[in-house]
C-alpha cells in the first residue's frame, strides 16, 4: 500500500518510468558499438557512487552517454576512480598513501604497476590497473596529456587534505575543486580536444570549475549523516560551527532546527554554481556531450530541492524518486529544457524558504538571479501530457484491476488444489 500511495502521489513517474522503458532512453542513450566503443583490453565494469539523484551506475553508463572521444572518457574516469580509491581506503597508512598520491599519475607510464593490498569495494580498478595504463597510453597524445596533468593536480589536492578537515568556505571550494572541480575541467579539455566541442569549452576553466563543484557540494551536503556514520567530515567548519559545538552534533534530536538552519546556508551556497552551469550548457553543441554534462546538474537541482529545510537528511538518506529521474533524464536534452527545470526547482526551493532562516535574504537574492536565466516558457510540455488527475484514476483503475486479477488467481489456484485432493 506505501507503493501504492506513493504512484498515486506522483501518477506522472508510472507514466514516464513506462515511457522510458518503451523508448523514450534512446534520447539520452544513443546505441554504440560494442566493438569499436572500447579497446581490447577493456572488458571489466566497475560498480561505482550514483550521482546526486541515488542509485548506482558503472563505467560504462559514463561511456554510454558520451560520444567519441568515449573511449577517452572512460579511461579518464577509471584512472580516476582508481586514484579515489586510493584515497577512500583507510587500510592505506599515511606515510604509504601520501607518496602514491602525490606519484600516481606517474604509474600510467608503468606497465606492471598495480596495487593489490587494497580493501575497498572498489580494488578492482587497482588490482588490473596494467589494463588501464595500457589503454591509457594507446591514446592519442592529446588525450593521454590531459588526463596525466588532472591526475597529478588531483593526487596532489587530495594529499593535501588527508591530514586536515575542511575549516573556511575558501576551503570547502579549494577541495571540491581537487576532487570534482578537476573532473569538470578536464572533461572539458576532451572534449575540445576532439573537437566536437569549441576551444572555450576546454579553456574557460571557471565555468568547468563550477560545473563539478555544484554536483560534489551536493552530494556532501546530502550524505551528511552517512560521512558520519563513517566517520568522514566534509561541512566546512565555518559554517556548521555557527549552529553546534560539534558537526555529529547537529543529527540530535535537540538541535534539529538549527541542523536545519545549517543545511539551507550550505544549500544556498551550492546555488550560488547554478548560474555559471547554465552558461556552460549553453555553450555545448553536440547532443550526446549537452545529455552527458546536463543530466547529472539536473539531478543535482532536483537533490537540493529535496534536501532544503528538510530535516530527514539528519535522520536517513534523501533521494529523488526514480520515476523523477527518468523524467530530468529524458527531458534534459536541450538549454531551454534545462533552464526551464532549473526554474522550476528553484521556484520549489523558494516556496520552502522559511521567514526566520538566517540566510532567507540571500537564498532569495541567489534564486532571483537564477529566475533571470531561467525565465519560464520552455517547451516542457512532454512533462504534461496527462493531467495528475487523470493520471491517479488510471493508476487507481489498474491497482484495483491488478488486486481483483490476483483474488481471482489465488481462488481459482485453490479450487483447482481441493479438486485434486
């Protein structure tokens, strides 16, 4: 019945989650060569963290969305998540895991290099990394030079602050950036490398700067209570020390108003990106990068949505729904499309702010100038095709036919068993 409440509640995700199952995927995943998609050498798939809407996705979901260079891409991402790896893992002692940081972007020029010590779900990607490296260094030059020079700046960022928590907002950029930020420029690079994208894409690296820092503020402001399940602190001191004594403090029950409080000062931080996305999508010309690049910002919008003055991120964990995010997917697929949904999460977030938060005048002055890059009138009518109303009796129609369909099964599965006895 929970199930059954919550198709009712949002009739249009039934609609969409069929309307994608039908079709409506070959709009964000267009067919690709298995064959010609990916070197010989690679033939493993790598569980990784889903993006900021929940839910899982593999190496290969990446290479799906994007076109050539996608072999590129997907290297790009593995060496990295090979690297992330390596800074996850808390087996690593310090005195072991500094050094590699700091060298590991050289280990792409060793054929034999490779970790096995490791203990983290995802050792895979360090226990075969002589296939990575292979694959890496059968790129073109171009290629190989971006993804060694992120590596390295990122190997270094991470170093950094394996021996120091996150104190100033200056902070918190400075180690989005290493982590997130890095990822966003160097995709960049690449793309305008292959030329399927123009030379400012690769060059303005601000923009690309602001394009991860927006997905990875996001992810930390919602995975607050499992960071500290797991003992990881990723809230800028800064800021949380205005509401509580200690982060861990902020998950009692006796501070949730001003957990609360806390949570919409980092969220209006993190729109403050949003801008300088809609400037980078709009620069984008070929469809399968726009859908790469775009989709995961949309989900993110629609997170910090969800998450603003909502007091169960301090209690569990705060997704989108799936039926939602296969909506932001298929409709995400050009700048009007994106700023219409940006507009309308937004307008969602504003319509929560609270009177007497701290930071309600400057959550309202960030989500004015995203109104005036976002105004409304984008074609989003596929969003709409049936009205909620009609949408919750059909729903209702089918619930009620599929319970009547099981009595029946069920009564008729036992008249057949008495007639056998």
């Amino acid at each position: 019945m929970e199930l059954l409440r919550k198709w009712l509640g949002h009739p249009e995700d039934i609609y969409n989650l069929l309307r994608f199952k039908m079709g409506g995927y070959r709009a964000v995943m267009p067919r690709i060569d298995p064959v010609s998609g990916t070197g010989r050498g690679m033939r493993f798939v790598i569980p990784v963290r889903g993006p900021a809407g929940g839910g899982g996705r593999t190496a290969a979901d990446d290479c799906f969305f994007s076109p050539l260079p996608r072999h590129a891409v997907c290297i790009f991402y593995l060496v990295l998540r090979a690297l992330d790896t390596i800074e996850d893992d808390m087996t690593i002692s310090l005195d072991v895991k500094v050094p590699m940081l700091h060298e590991f972007h050289s280990y792409l020029y060793q054929p034999e290099w490779k970790y096995m010590e490791s203990k983290e779900k995802d050792r895979q990607v360090l226990e075969d990394f002589p296939t990575i490296s292979m694959e890496f260094r059968n790129l073109s030059k171009v290629y190989q030079d971006v993804i060694s020079d992120i590596c390295h700046k990122m190997g270094v960022g991470m170093a950094e602050f394996l021996e120091k928590k996150v104190d100033s907002q200056h902070e918190w950029d400075k180690y989005c950036h290493y982590v997130a930020g890095l990822v966003g420029i160097g995709l960049s690079r690449l793309f305008s490398a292959s030329e399927l994208e123009d030379p400012i894409v690769g060059q303005d690296t601000e923009l690309a700067n602001s394009m991860g820092l927006f997905l990875q503020k996001t992810n930390i402001i919602r995975d607050y209570l499992e960071d500290q399940l797991e003992g990881r602190e990723f809230w800028p001191r800064e800021v949380w020390s205005r509401y509580a004594k200690k982060l861990s403090d902020l998950a009692k029950p006796e501070n949730i108003d001003m957990a609360v409080q806390c949570l919409n000062e980092l969220i209006t931080n993190a729109l403050h990106h949003v801008p300088d996305v809609l400037t980078y999508l709009s620069r984008l010309k070929n469809q399968s990068v726009f859908n790469f690049c775009a989709i995961p910002q949309v989900m993110a919008i629609a997170t910090l949505a969800a998450c603003y003055n909502n007091k169960q991120v301090f209690r569990g964990v705060v997704k989108i729904r799936k039926g939602q995010a296969v909506t932001l997917m298929m409709d995400a697929t050009n700048i009007q499309a994106v700023k219409a949904i940006m507009y309308q999460y937004v307008e969602e977030i504003y319509q929560k702010i609270p009177s007497t938060d701290p930071s309600s005048n400057k959550t309202q002055q960030v989500i004015a100038s995203i109104r005036a890059m976002s105004l409304p009138g984008s074609p989003m009518a596929s969003r709409h095709h049936y009205s909620p109303i009609y949408l919750s009796c059909a729903m209702l129609l089918a619930a009620l036919s599929w319970q009547y369909l099981s009595t029946i099964s069920k009564a008729t599965e036992e008249y057949v068993q008495a007639g056998e006895n």
